[in-house]
C-alpha cells in the first residue's frame, strides 16, 4: 500500500503582474501555473482544488462562515523523505522570462519580549488626591446644588 503525505495551500486570489500579460484571467492564470509548478519542482503531485467552508469570529461574540479556495497536494512517503535530504534549488524565472514569487525569509532568531520587573499598582478609585485628606473632606460635606467656595 502506498502511503501519501498530503499538503494544503491557499489559492491565489490576485493574478500576478508579468510582462506581456494583459487581461486579469491571465495574470491569475499565471499566478495558479506558478504556485503549481513551484510545488511541483518540490515533488508535490498537485490533487484538487477544494472550496471550504471557514468559521471565523467577528467582533467579540459573534461568528461567520467565510468560505475558502484552497489547493490539495500529495506525493509518496519515499519522494517525501528523498525530498528532504536533496533540496531542489528554485529557477529564478521561468522559460518565458516570467520571475516566480519566491517565499519572504523570517528572522533566524525571535526574543521574547523582557518580563515585566515590578508588579502593576491597582489604579485610584476616584481622582481625588490620596495624599490631601483635607481636599476630599471638603468635597464629601457638599450637598447636591451647593456651589464651591
């Protein structure tokens, strides 16, 4: 029995820019034909195309389905292990001239953020002065329609 590693993408949902390639079903032509061929130098046997259903919060409580294009990938467990122990090196451009989006590289290495060295005081309760007990007297003894001094 065959045993198969499967891989989901995100469709694209913009067309891509190149020269010579007018009309928007063109440019996303070449958008879906770049994704495909760059998974496919990877050893990715490109599957199907599936729309999905994605339930997502809006606002605080609420939620909604956004529904989701995606692409399914699969290749054997051998091309699987091969692949991870000779990398392919990705063409730069395509025989046409066209470039190929290539994946932005993160930072090597991410620090947390330093933890917090004192502990939080709990804010004032009103904003009269905690230090002037006289100013908050004075303020507690009027009477709703007295006017201040």
């Amino acid at each position: 029995m065959t045993l198969y590693e499967y891989k989901v993408v995100p469709a694209p949902q913009k067309g891509t820019k190149a020269k010579g390639i007018k009309t928007p079903e063109a440019r996303f032509a070449l958008s879906i034909e770049q994704v495909l061929n760059q998974l496919g130098l990877e050893g990715w046997e490109y599957l199907r195309a599936e729309l999905l259903p994605s339930e997502e919060r809006t606002g605080l409580t609420g939620s909604t389905v956004n529904w989701r294009n995606v692409l399914v990938f699969r290749r054997t467990a051998e091309d699987a292990a091969e692949a991870h122990a000779h990398p392919v090196e990705m063409p730069s451009h395509t025989p046409e001239g066209v470039p190929l989006a290539r994946p932005v590289p993160g930072p090597d290495a991410v620090e947390a953020p330093a933890p917090i060295s004192e502990e939080a005081e709990d804010p004032p309760l009103s904003f009269k002065s905690a230090q002037d007990p006289e100013a908050a007297d004075t303020e507690t003894d009027a009477k709703p329609g007295d006017k201040p001094e």
